[in-house]
C-alpha cells in the first residue's frame, strides 16, 4: 500500500479537511472559492491550500506562483493527474494532454505547427467568417440558438480547416457528436455515458480517417491538419498507431466545437452589456477581440487542471510531497483579485486601454490570464489553439452584433447555474435575426 504522508494543519498551510471529490460535482465552480473561504483564506490571498482529493493529498493553488509550479517541468508530470473517467472520454487514450518530457515535446510540437501557426490560423478566421455568415442566414430564416449555430458554425470550418472534406450533412452531424461529447461530459451518468458512445464513434471515424489518408486512399490537403496527423511521428521517429493519430486529429477538432459555450456566453454578455453593441459595431474587430477575451476570463469553462509533483517541493510556505497532486484553480486565477481590478466585473475595456495587447500572443504573455492554460505553447501544456479559439469567438460576436440580429433577453438565456460543470444557460441563448 502507498505510503500517504500525514495531512494535518501546519501553522504556514490552510489545510480543508475530509475527502473533496463530492463536494466538487456538488459545487462545481463554486467549489473552490467555497474550500478557500471554509478554510480562512481571505477572498484577497492566494493562499495555497491543502485538502485531499481521489483519496490522496491535494494541494490547490492560483494565481501567477500557482502557475509558475504548475507549468514547472522539473517539479510536476502529467500521466496519471487527470482521473480515466475524465481523460478518457474527453481527450481519448494515450492523447497529448497526459504525456511528459520528451515524448510530450516532440508530439506537442506537430499539433501546433498546425494550429498555432499564423498562416493556418488565417486560412481558420476565412472559413469560420463565412460559416458564421451562413448561420446567421439560417436565423433569418428559423430563430436558433446562438450555442447551436455556433457548435455548426465552428465545427464545419474546422473539419474543412483540418482537411477533412464531409457533405454538410455528415460536417454537422460530427460537429453535433463533438459538442455533445463536451457539454454533456460534466453531467454526471447520462452525460458520461453519451460521452462515452460518442467518443468510440468518433474514434472509430478518425481511425478511418487516418487509414484511409495513410493507404492514399483519400484526398489529403498537404499542410493539412488530418496530413499532419497521418504523419505524426514518436520519438522513435516511427508513425504513431493510427488510432493515437486519430484521436490527436480530434483533438485538433473537437475543442474547436467547444468554442460555442463561450460563444453562447458572448450572447449573454451582450444582453447584459448592450452599450458594447454600438462599440464593436463602429470599432469592429480589435474591439469585437478584446470583447471575446473579456467573455474567456469571467464566464466559467475549465475550472482547474490537475497534475502530479515528481519531487518534495514547496510553494509559499506550503509543502507539496512527490506524488501527490497539485491543482490549478484556472477560474480563480482569471479573477485574482491581485492582477485584476474589479475582478469580477465585465469590462473589456481593460484589454483595450492598454498598448502591450494587440495579438493573441501578447495575451498569451499575460501570466494571470489561463483560460486555457497557462505558459508556453511549445514548452509546456498550454493549449495551442487559442488562436483559433479567438477567431471563431471574434468572428461570432462581430456577427451578433450586426444589425437585425435580436437575442433573447429572458432569464432562462443569460442565466446559468454554477453548481454544473460544464455550465451554459438552459436554452444555449435563442437568436433570430429580422430584416
Ligand atoms: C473553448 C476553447 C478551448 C478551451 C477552453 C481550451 C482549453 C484548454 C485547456 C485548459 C488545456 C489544458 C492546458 C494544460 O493542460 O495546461 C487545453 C489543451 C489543449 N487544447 Fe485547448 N481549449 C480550447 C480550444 C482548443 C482548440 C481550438 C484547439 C485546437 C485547434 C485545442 C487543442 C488543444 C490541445 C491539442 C491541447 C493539449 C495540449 C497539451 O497537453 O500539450 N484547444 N485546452
């Protein structure tokens, strides 16, 4: 039996005692600013904090030194942090997110010379404008729901992106699986097991892919994604197992997908913020941008990310034990009251008042800004479709403001509950668009 060193309050750690895991699917993004507050922490302090989660020690930390030993390679691993019931159905066995080191670097580093690269990420923002422009025609013609249109949206410009050439049909029929596989993910039973038949048949979809593109028995686009991972080498510089190909092919897809609970959030934000209306219509992109960044760092997506120290090591006083897991609070650190004034509050126009931001690497740069992980792209585990992520969300929320287009302002469309992971208003925010 593994040896558990003992977990009691010392004078320098907050320490929430009794096993965590039901309070989180209780609580879902409540659950850690609630630990915090039950332990004594100031809502101010970051504070890390110990507890114990998945029956082992967990020390939970935020803000930039919570980030700074998360992402610290020589202190913290992945394979083994993220539990199987989560990993599994959601990134698919034996993905990127669960390597390490070497294998980690080599791997990481053929996704994101496809999606992190500017040239691809281009050829992204062209398609996704017009699919965006095709749905909002449907509105036109049937109200819709700005989470639906979009999942469509962003899902068919993704597969066409990645090279993967499907009728309409069949596009948004794989877009439907991938957001579904998302969304429902986090509801417990009945979500888990949708997300569990939608990931074998999408696996078994790539697999194919991934065969047929290997055997010539497909058109490929070179520079394409789904070459690139027809391609994808390990470190013995042998083609990985067409199966691993495949699932690295979704995950250069699905998340894609997942940009629509944002989207639907970006509604939401425009209900609540209508003055933004009239800004990004007359300041347009730039402004549409810094709008869609402001919706990443409040509204709730990831809530923290999970990893496994390799070493003794300590963080503001608080020691953390090799094998046990350190957890990122990503929410927590996007409205830290040390980096953020008027944590809170939605106000984009702290991102336009300052001249350090312009692209989506001078974001990236920013350390208390992870809403989709925190630091390097090629270095460390940092998601390397951020770029894509902005220019689907830019491209829906310069649309939802253009004239004619009307969304709901009913409670049951802005409001969601922040007790479920993952979290969006009941209908997804209802859209139609008058001529
Ligand atoms: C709603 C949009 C998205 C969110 C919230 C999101 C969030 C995240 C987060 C939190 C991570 C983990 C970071 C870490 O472990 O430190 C991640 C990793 C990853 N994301 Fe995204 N992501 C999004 C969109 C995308 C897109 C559009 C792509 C691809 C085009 C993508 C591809 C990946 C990949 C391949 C990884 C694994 C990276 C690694 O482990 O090295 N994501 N994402």
């Amino acid at each position: 039996m593994e040896e558990v060193p003992p977990m009691t309050q010392t004078s320098s750690c907050p320490f929430a005692p009794g096993e965590q895991a039901p309070n989180l699917l209780r609580h879902g993004y409540l659950f850690l600013s609630r630990l915090r507050r039950k332990a004594g922490i100031s809502p101010d302090a970051n504070t890390p904090l110990r507890s114990r989660m998945l029956f082992k020690p967990v020390t939970i930390v935020r803000g930039s030194a919570g980030v700074e030993l998360f992402y610290d390679n020589d202190r913290m691993k992945r394979d083994g942090a993220m539990p199987a019931v989560i990993r599994i159905p959601l990134f698919g066995e034996g993905a990127v997110h669960s390597l390490d080191g070497e294998e980690h670097r080599l791997r990481k580093r053929q996704l994101a010379d496809v999606a992190y690269d500017d040239d691809k990420v281009a050829e992204f923002d062209a398609l996704v404008r017009r699919e965006v422009d095709r749905v909002v025609q449907d509105w036109a013609r049937e109200p819709g729901t700005v989470y639906d249109g979009a999942a469509l949206a962003f899902g068919r410009a993704a597969y066409r992106w990645a090279g993967i050439e499907l009728s309409q049909k069949e596009a948004s029929r794989r877009a439907h699986q991938m957001a579904e596989l998302v969304y429902q993910f986090g509801h417990p039973l009945k979500g888990h097991a949708l997300g569990w038949i939608n990931r074998a048949r999408l696996n078994r979809w790539a697999l194919k892919l991934i065969r047929q593109a290997r055997a010539g028995e497909r058109h490929v686009a070179p520079g394409s994604a789904l070459e690139a991972m027809s391609r994808l080498v390990g470190p013995d510089g042998e083609l990985v197992d067409a199966s691993i190909a495949g699932i690295e092919l979704q995950n250069l897809t699905r998340p894609t997908v997942a940009v629509s609970l944002f989207a639907s959030f970006a509604g939401s934000a425009l209900v609540e913020h209508p003055e933004w209306v009239e800004k990004i219509r007359e300041g347009g992109q730039p402004v549409a941008f810094a709008f869609a960044q402001e919706v990443r760092r409040v509204y709730p997506f990831v809530p923290m990310l999970p990893a496994i120290a390799t070493t003794d090591t300590e963080i503001q006083g608080c020691p953390v034990h090799e094998g046990e897991r350190v957890i990122i609070d990503i929410y927590g650190t996007n409205t830290d009251p040390n980096e953020w004034e008027n944590p809170s509050a939605f106000q984009p126009e702290r991102f336009l008042s300052r001249e350090d931001l312009g692209t989506q690497e001078d974001y990236e740069r920013l350390t208390s800004f992870v809403p989709q992980g925190g630091a390097g792209v090629y270095t460390g585990h940092r998601c390397p479709g951020e770029k894509i992520a902005m220019a689907a969300l830019t491209a829906m929320v310069e649309a939802l403001c253009r004239p004619g287009v009307v969304l709901s302002t009913d409670p049951a469309d802005t409001r969601f509950p922040w007790t479920q992971m993952l979290t969006r208003s009941e209908t997804g925010m209802r859209v139609r668009v008058e001529r």
